[in-house]
C-alpha cells in the first residue's frame, strides 16, 4: 500500500517556505506547492445533534470563497495563544459553545484525514458531541458573525440542497458527517 517506489522523485526535497502568515504558509517542495498550517493541531469538525434530533450547522461568510456557507461547528486545534496544547477533543467542545451556544457532557473520536491532501497538510478530525445542552446564544467569538441552524435529523440532506440552490457554499464533508452520525457504532 505505502510503496516508496510510487512516490514522485521529487516528494523528499527539501521543504521551502515561500510564504509564512499568521495561520498559514505556503511551501514548496520539487515541483509541489502546499498550505501548511500553523498550528500543529490541525482542525475539528463537530457533530452535534440536540436532544430533539436536530443537527446543528453553522452559516457564516468566508472571504476565501466570497461566499456564504453552511457547515458543521468546527474549528481550529490550538489556535488560541493559552491553548497551543489542547487536542481535538478540548478544541471541539470549546468551538462547539462558542459557535453554538451548546455545551456537550463529553466528545468522542470519530475518524481523522486530509482536508484537501493535494493542496494541504490539515488533517481534520471529526468527533460527536453527546448530550447537548443549550447554555447561550452561539455566533461565535468577536471576529465571527455565525448563525445557528438547528435541522432535524431527517430533513438534514436535503435542507442542505436547498441551501446550495439558494446560493450558499455547501461542504462535501457535511455528507460525511451526516453519514458518521448514522454509522457512530462502527467506529466504536
């Protein structure tokens, strides 16, 4: 499966950094170039569902795209200067108060991979919220304008759609989250 004779000539070159910013930089290797992030902890996808069967997704602008989006809570792992060491499981239960305003009696792993593995090294974890309790309003910190959508769990797909045909930016990783929500059990 990992036979080093597949790999392009060039994947053990040197790394070279071309571009460092805040969150991101942008490398180059042979002929490759990559966003890395940052931070070491990568990124965290929630999934919540209500104690009514409601998922939870989030609406916000995204200046990358110039577009709105729907998606699940997440965010990044040890973005925060006090919290460079917390893990995915930590990360997920404070992104998911502060993007929701639920609190979550404890998270669980669900799976990890690569967000985009052609144009980054982010590996993304998706984990479940269990328990859920509404302790605020959500939206996010001071520099994010979220909105809060509480869908039932089995309207979920296809208020997704609507959304796309309403113009908004839709996650593919929301389809596998939504799968990952039926199928906890086989990832223990």
């Amino acid at each position: 499966m990992n036979d080093i004779n597949r790999k392009p000539e060039d994947a053990n070159n040197p790394a070279e950094t071309l571009y460092q910013g805040r969150w991101l930089r942008l490398r180059r290797r042979g002929r490759w170039e990559y966003a890395e992030r940052n931070n070491p902890g990568g990124a965290v996808i929630i999934l919540a569902v209500t104690p009514e069967d409601k998922v939870l997704f989030v609406e916000q602008y995204r200046v990358a795209i110039q577009q709105f989006t729907i998606e699940m809570p997440a965010g990044l792992v040890g973005d925060l200067a006090d919290q460079e060491h917390e893990g995915a499981l930590l990360a997920a239960q404070r992104e998911l108060e502060e993007e929701t305003g639920y609190r979550c009696s404890h998270v669980s792993f669900v799976h990890e991979g690569p967000s985009s593995s052609g144009m980054s090294n982010e590996i993304i974890a998706f984990v479940r919220a269990h328990d859920l309790v509404k302790v605020g309003n959500g939206g996010g910190d001071h520099t994010e304008n979220i909105v809060v959508h509480e869908i039932p769990r089995r309207e979920a797909g296809a208020w997704l759609v609507a959304r796309a045909k309403d113009g908004y930016s839709i996650d593919p990783k929301l389809f596998a989250g939504l799968w990952f929500i039926e199928h906890a059990e086989a990832f223990g």
